[in-house]
C-alpha cells in the first residue's frame, strides 16, 4: 500500500515501530502535494522545510527511546484560520496577508505535542464564510473528486487535502456546517464537536458562539483519533468544557440503538443524496438499530436564525481588522478614512455582506426583532432537539442536499447558504455532528450521511459512523487516480 | 432674585476607578501605571485574531467589595461587547457589562449634606489603551500622526453609575470625595485622581423650581480632580441656566471641560453619538458569584468610613456641627481618624483633638503619619495643660513631623521648655516693677494691661515663658496687694 493511503493510525504506529520514518512519510506526502496541488489548490502555504524538520525531530526521538505522541509522524493540512507561531496566517484574506502570529493555537500546541507534524496552511472561504471555498481572497480550491467542481465550504482547503492523500489528517472549523459539508462534497469524515469541546484559543473568530474546531480524516477511526488528542480543558478559553473525548469504545456497534430521521432535513435533497440517505438507513436497520422518522419542528428556522447570529457576532469580530495595529493599511487622509479604505479593499464581498447584515441586526431599534429573535429561535432549536433525543439516541440526516456543484453554478448568496441547511441547527444548539462519506449520488460525486447527537455525545455519535462506514459502498478517489485507472 | 434662586441644578455622575489587580482583567499582563509603552502587553490585550478573553478573579472580588461597600445587591451578570471603532481599542470593541450588571440599587450618605444618593449600578468593564495625537490639534482629527500605548488596555475598571440625586456642585464634591474614601478603604483602588485612576464624568441639568421633569442633561468629560469637578458643574449649570433664561433650550450633548478656559464645550451631540450595538460577549460565559464568594468578600472588608465616621460623631456627643462634620470628613478621608480617637481617650477635649487633627494634622500631608499617635497625644496633653501654647504646640507638630525624635526634644530644640513657677514669679516681680505706672493702674482696675504685662515678660524671656501661668501669677500678686 502507498504511504499515502495508509490510515493515520498505521502512519503513526509504523513510526513508533521504526517500519517507516517520519521523514519518509511527510516526504510522500509532500510529493503527492507536488504532484497534484496545482491542480486542487487545497493549500495557502505548505510548510515543506518545517514538516521536514520536525519529522526528522521524532525520528530522533523514537531513537533515542523517547516516548512519541499517537499522532507521531502523522502530517496534519490545518484550516488557514488557526494561529501558528510565525508562520502567515491569513484567513484567505487580503486584509490579514503577510500576518504572522506571535502565538500558537491550543489545538495546534496540542497536535504538536502528539507527534504531529502541521504540513501546510488550507484555503478556506475568507474568515470561514461561505460553502464552496470560491470565497477565498486568493483562489478557489477544487474538488479532487472532480476538479470542475467546489469542494464545500468553508474548510474546502482541508477536506480537499485529506480527499487527495495530502494528508491523512486535517483540522477544520465548523460555524454552520464547515467541516461536514465540505467533507461530504469531497467524500471524507468530517467531525464537528460539542461546542467547547475543543479550545478556540487561536482560532481566528468568525462567529464565537458557534465556533468549533474538528478533525478531517479518511475513516471514522482517525477522526476519532485526532478528536481524542484535541479534545480537553484549556483554562485559555473561558467556554471550554472540563471533558475530554475518549476514542476507545466507538467500534461496538449500534444494536438496540434507537435513531431519528430528522424529517425537516429531507426537504429539497436531490434524488441521488435521497437514496444515498435511505441505503444508510437500510443499513443500520441491517446492523440492528431502530430507525424512524422523527420531527425537530425548529430546526426549519435554523438558517433564518443563524444568518442573524453569526454575523451578528462576526460584524463584532471582524472590527478589529482596521489597519491600525496589524495586516492591511491602506491610508487614508484621517482615521476614519484609513479605517474605510482598508476595510474596502482588504475585505471581499462575502465578507461586506455579513458585516452589514451583522450590524444592522444588532442595531439599536432592531436588536430585539432581529438578534434578540434569533437567540429565541436557538432556545426553541435546543428544546426540541432535547425532546427528539428523549426518544432517540442519535439522529441522522443528508450532511447536504445536494452533491459538490460547478465552480459558479450558486452566484447567489441564498441558494449558497442552503446547503448549510441540515448542518446549521447542531451549531446553534452546540450538539456534535459528523458527516461520513456513503458512496457516491449524482454524476458519481461521494455524499455524505449525517449523524448528530446530544451535547458530549461523541461517543455515541462515533458509534453509529462506524456502523455507517462498515457498510458504506467504496469510497471515491481523486480524479488523477480513477482517471489512470479508467 | 438670582438664577439659583430660581432654578434648581441636578446632578449625577459616573465614577471610573481602576482595580488595583496584579494583572489585567482577561489576561496575564501586569497592572502597572508608569511602565514604558506596550510592554504590558500580550495577545489578549492587543486583540490579536484568535486571542480570547479569561476573567481575572480578584477583579470580580473587588468589584464585590465596591458594591458591597456602597450597600448594592451583588447578582448574576452578563459581559457585553460595546462596539466602537477607536485606535486604542484594540478589539474595536470593549467589554463592559450592559443591562445585567454585577452590582444594582445601593446608595451612599453624604453627612455634611445630610442626604443619601441613590447608587444605580456599578458594573466591570476593561480599560482602553492611551492615545497621545501628535500634531498641532491635540485631537485624533487633524494631527500629524497618534502613538498609542496599550498597556492600559484590558485593566480592569469598575464603573460606578449615581441617581440624579445631587443638587449642587458641593454635594457631587462631597459625593466623590466620600467615594473615593470609601473605595480607598476597600482596597479596590487607589483612587489617584491625577494618575486617572479615578476618572469622573457628570451629567448636569437645571430646571425651574416647582417643576417635576428633569431638564435635559449635558454630561460634561476630561474631570481630573475634585477641583475641576467642582468648577465645570458650576460653569455647566450656570451656562443652561442662562441659556433658559434667554428662552433658549438645552441640547443633550457630551461636553468637554477645559480647565485653561474654565468652560465646557461641545464634543458630540446626541445625533452624532454612537450605535453601540451591545450584545452578551459571547467568549465569556455569565458571571454568577456563589454566595459563599460574597460572603467572603464582606468578611474581608475592613471598617468602612461611614462606620469610622459614627465613632467620631458619637465622640462628639452625637450630634456634630456643620464644622466638626467637615472636620470629621477630612479625618476620615485623609485617614487620621485614629488620631482623634487615641488622643480623646487620653483625656484631651475632643474639640482639640478633632481641630489639632484636621487642620494641623492634616495640612501635613505625607508626612503627618511621621507623627506617631503616642506623640501627637503628648502634644495636645501638654497645650490642654497649658503648657505649650497653641502656636507652640503647632510647630511642635511640624517639627515632629519634619525630624522625627520625641516630643521633649522637639520642644526643647524649639527652646519651648518653660520657666519654672519660681522664675515666673520673678518675671511677674521684675516686669511690675519695671513698669510702676502700669502696675499702679492695673491695681486700679484697668485690667486689660495684664496684656500690655505679658508682652513684656514674653520679650523679657524671648518667648519662653507660659502665658496662662504668668497670667495666673499675675492676678495673685494683685489679690495679694489689693489686701
């Protein structure tokens, strides 16, 4: 088997045991990012002479007996909006080129710590807005399925990586569905956490309150993996939860499991992701489960509500991009000027866009109709999220209607912001989800399924993606590769 | 009759005092005043991409005592973002507490003007950075270029809102001076004016008399000391008073207070003010102090000034004059209270202790600790006797207070030491005999020439000899004549 092929778990345990080098395995992938990058464009920055270095560092240590990470030697692609110190870090954003932090994420503190190796910086939509990674202030990424193709959005950069083996692993952000979409367009795992679970210290705020930083990966397992080591208190982070995630017990199936169908997610599914969703129910009936449809009556506000909230917090988080103290100045013959003139050119039109709406939404006079509604809405989201898992203990839906569309094909922000629509109640109620790849839909493009479940219910959650994953048809590979084999 | 006659001027304020925290109030920088520009500084308080804010526990142990302290209920409480854009901010936005604040419904006594004013809120929020405009503005419009220094932004702050219950440029004086005592004493701050520590902002309306509504306010900024606090409330309500006279109306407005000019001017009016789009910051969770939290803090608040005040009001005989109220105010504030205390335990009549203390006392500032109580004691002990003279006794105490040493020293270097009784009475023979003509008509009854008498021993003995004894001796040697 390619090293790059191999499992994140197999990388790290031939390292331990000295079967492959670290070195060996970030030059394979470093290779394969050569080879195909340019035509993909998962990456802002790929950190070759880094990655090196620090493979080389654990080859050292493994040989000088000392005890390694899980993750030793396991290259990691890392959504462009995580600090890492010293290395630029832009958002995919012109107003933050050329930034370098002075400071480190937790998250990625912590996947250094667990003989990770970071092997590059991923596009994303600009400051995590939007579903297809055309956002990006500096290029689109591709689809490696089917390069004509957006990969999803926002964390497009990173789900694309792991999908074209330039990693094993990657780290995404979800605010609305940004790690489960793009992952189900690219035909990956992708995994949104509790919210809390998982520090936000050093992730570059889009919209705070529905922020959440997860893993990508190939297989349910690895997802786990990388959710284990990442997962824990961080006194840095003032919304962080005391739990940690323990990844031990996922494989024990899900006989005598009771899961809910949402019945608000299946509206508009096309017909190809539709009976992609109904061969996952069939197969969890098949493992032992019980499977009926269930209703979340407001999770039909969910989108309404969240494009109130998060740019509402986003129009706040975003301030303070103003050219004074870092990235983009562009000056201007007073203060106010500078302020304008760097906003308007360093920010794009996705960017403007939330910013306003955000602003007028907690604008005085409108705060209550608007924002103070919005939060109702969230109450009432969790509420009957609460009663549908009194009676289940997971529920599933489409991670997207649709498959990965043509680059354009959605010039229109609405029909941009649908395909959020199964993703965004589990961010607005903080409730983990992950999206697992089952086969392919339309024109052969992978979908994926999606399994949510209630606060600190990962294991549960894992559960039933290991059952989904055992039965899933054969995964899609990238287009270089199924085009070689055709 | 006069417009104060005619109008009646309400005030209330708002009272910024930094907590004097080791560290800032969401990260791990120092709280130091003084230090070079941004090296108190981190990626918190310089609102870097990714940062995000912890809440600093003693800031909230102090904001507890401060409310406590002004008799407020401690509750659950929301931070907020205030969104603004300004270069010191680093965030563009701060963090403050909006419509859940920590600290509601207290009040504070002011005892000379014998009324209580109703505290609203007081709640915490984070400092900005300083700005300094360099250019021949002076403000961020139409200078050269600004410098910021962020080692301000993030110390914590609490903001202490009154009623509109002040009626008078005295009593906001009375009302922030009492503050402040009280805040000192609490430990929160130091409540250093000049250091903009303590930072006051007033709200000032007139109305006529008679009339219920409350006109409509300026709140007037740039208020450094209890001076100028005084002076733009005054000019404040003078300028709306005269502008109503001449049928002119009030714009609610924030007004700049230039102390050079003595005159508030207009910064912003209420159309230009800012949409702060407030909303709960949601990188923080709510504050909820457990009661066992409070209590904790009301168990480690030491004896308060309005409780210190009651001591000397009831060594006053309970009910102290307008003047000794003010007198009693500057022991407190000035904390020498203890003083009083001691020396009226020693016998010395409280009238003399409480005027010795906050008028000699405490025109020594900074160096009147320097005056141990035992010492400051022995001093009055010896002026009641008789002793030392009231003017002696004072620069008994400056001397204290400049060299240090004992009171027998102090007195002895200023040459106080008095004549004994024996060369008192040869003073009293030597100066009735050197003055026959006098002395003749002293016997007869002019009595005001024991005066002309004593001037004449004081310059005989340079200075030395004791008045009220001479005096005594005096009368004596005429009772003895006149039989």
């Amino acid at each position: 088997m390619a090293i790059v092929d191999m499992s994140a778990r197999e990388m790290a345990a031939a390292v331990r045991s000295r079967e492959l080098s670290a070195l060996e395995i970030v030059d394979a992938h470093l290779a394969e990012i050569d080879a195909h990058d340019h035509e993909v464009r998962a990456f802002l920055l790929v950190l070759g002479d880094e990655a090196r270095r620090r493979a080389s560092q654990i080859d050292a240590a493994i040989a000088r007996g000392e005890e390694v990470g899980p993750l030793a030697g396991v290259p990691v692609a890392v959504k462009d909006n995580m600090a890492l110190r010293g290395v630029e870090t832009t958002c995919a954003s012109r107003i933050l080129a050329g930034w370098r932090p002075p400071y480190t994420a937790t998250v990625l503190e912590r996947i250094e710590a667990a003989g990770a190796v970071v092997i590059g910086k991923t596009n994303l939509d600009e400051f995590a807005m939007g579903s297809s990674t055309e956002n990006s202030g500096f290029f689109a990424t591709r689809n490696p399925v089917d390069t004509s193709r957006v990969p999803g959005g926002s964390s497009g950069g990173s789900a694309a990586a792991v999908a074209a083996r330039f990693a094993p692993l990657a780290l995404g952000s979800d605010t609305g569905g940004s790690i489960r979409q793009p992952a189900s367009l690219c035909g990956v795992v992708g995994a949104k956490p509790t919210y809390g679970l998982v520090s936000r210290y050093g992730l570059i705020a889009f919209a705070s309150s529905l922020d959440q930083i997860g893993p990508f990966a190939r297989n349910v397992e690895d997802a786990a993996a990388l959710l284990s080591v990442i997962a824990a208190h961080d006194a840095k982070d003032s919304t962080s939860l005391g739990a940690g995630f323990d990844a031990s017990e996922i494989a024990t199936g899900v006989r005598g499991m009771r899961i809910g169908v949402v019945e608000e997610m299946l509206d508009g599914v096309s017909p190809g992701v539709s009976s992609v969703l109904d061969s996952a129910i069939a197969s969890l009936v098949e493992a032992g489960a019980t499977v009926e449809r269930v209703s979340v009556p407001a999770a039909r506000f969910g989108l309404s509500a969240y494009y109130l909230i998060a740019p509402a917090e986003a129009s706040s988080n975003l301030a303070r991009f103003d050219g004074v103290r870092f990235g983009l100045r562009v000056e201007g013959e007073d203060i106010t000027e500078t302020y304008l003139r760097t906003r308007a050119s360093g920010f794009g039109a996705e960017v403007k866009r939330r910013i306003m709406l955000g602003t007028y939404a907690l604008s005085a006079g409108y705060y209550d109709a608007l924002y103070g509604k919005a939060q109702q809405v969230r109450t009432l989201i969790a509420r009957d999220f609460a009663a549908a898992y009194e009676r289940f203990d997971a529920l599933i839906s489409p991670t997207s209607p649709t498959v990965a569309f043509r680059f354009g094909e959605r010039s229109d922000p609405l029909s941009m912001y649908m395909s959020d629509v199964c993703t965004i109640p589990s961010n607005l109620a903080g409730h983990p989800g992950i999206s697992v790849p089952f086969g392919a839909a339309e024109e052969g493009m992978p979908a994926g399924v999606q399994v949510l479940a209630p606060a600190l219910g990962e294991a549960t959650m894992f559960k039933v993606a290991m059952a989904l994953e055992a039965a899933a048809a054969k995964q899609t590979v990238p287009a270089w590769r199924s085009a070689a084999a055709s | 009759m006069s417009l104060e006659d005619k109008y009646l001027i309400t005030v209330g304020l708002e009272v910024h005092c930094e907590l004097r925290t080791a560290t800032k109030l969401f990260c791990g920088c120092a709280n130091a005043f003084g230090s070079p520009p941004n090296t108190n500084v981190c990626p918190v308080c310089l609102g870097l991409p990714g940062a995000l804010p912890v809440l600093n526990r003693q800031a909230v142990e102090y904001a507890i005592a401060i409310g406590l302290s002004l008799n407020c209920d401690i509750r659950r409480s929301v931070f907020a973002r205030k969104n603004y854009f300004y270069p010191d901010m680093p965030k563009d936005f701060q963090i403050s507490q909006y419509d859940e604040p920590i600290c509601v419904e207290g009040f504070l006594a002011l005892p000379v003007a014998g009324k209580r004013v109703g505290i609203v809120r007081a709640h915490i929020e984070e400092d900005t950075g300083k700005t300094t405009h360099v250019g021949n503005s002076g403000r961020i419009h139409g200078s050269d270029f600004s410098l910021v220094d962020y080692n301000r932004s993030g110390i914590p702050l609490v903001e202490i809102v009154s009623e509109p219950d002040m009626e008078s440029a005295e009593e906001a004086r009375e009302y922030v001076s009492e503050l402040r005592a009280i805040l000192v004493a609490t430990g929160a701050t130091d409540g250093k004016m000049e250091e903009g520590s303590m930072r006051v902002d007033a709200n000032v309306s007139v109305r006529l008399k008679g009339t219920d509504e409350l006109g409509t306010r300026c709140e007037i900024k740039n208020l450094n000391s209890l001076r100028s606090l005084g002076r733009a409330i005054q000019y404040e309500a003078q300028r709306q008073m005269e502008l109503v006279e001449e049928g002119g109306r009030v714009h609610q407005e924030t007004r700049h207070w230039n102390e050079d000019d003595g005159l508030t001017s207009s910064l912003r009016s209420k159309e230009e003010a800012n949409d702060y789009r407030y909303f709960p910051e949601p990188d923080l969770v709510p504050l909820e102090p457990s009661l066992e939290m409070v209590e904790s803090v009301r168990r480690s608040l030491p004896v308060l000034p309005p409780a210190r005040r009651a001591v000397l009001a009831e060594l006053a005989g309970g009910r102290p004059s307008r003047s000794e109220l003010e007198q009693i105010g500057t022991c407190i504030t000035l904390e020498l209270d203890d003083y009083v205390i001691s020396a009226t335990a020693a016998g010395v009549p409280f009238k003399l202790a409480l005027s010795r203390t906050a008028n000699e006392l405490a025109a020594l500032v900074g160096t009147a600790e320097a005056v141990a109580a035992g010492s400051f004691v022995e001093v009055l002990k010896a002026e009641d006797s008789g002793r030392l003279s009231a003017t002696q006794a004072k620069a008994v105490m400056s001397r204290l207070a400049e060299k240090g040493g004992s009171v027998e020293e102090a007195i002895s270097a200023l040459g106080f030491v008095g004549l004994s009784d024996s060369e008192v009475a040869a003073l009293v023979e030597r100066v009735t005999g050197e003055n026959p003509d006098e002395w003749g008509r002293y016997l007869a009854g002019e009595n005001q020439l024991a005066g002309f008498f004593i001037g004449a021993a004081m310059k005989a003995s340079g200075g030395k000899v004791n008045g009220r004894i001479f005096s005594a001796l005096l009368a004596g040697k005429r009772e003895v004549a006149q039989h």
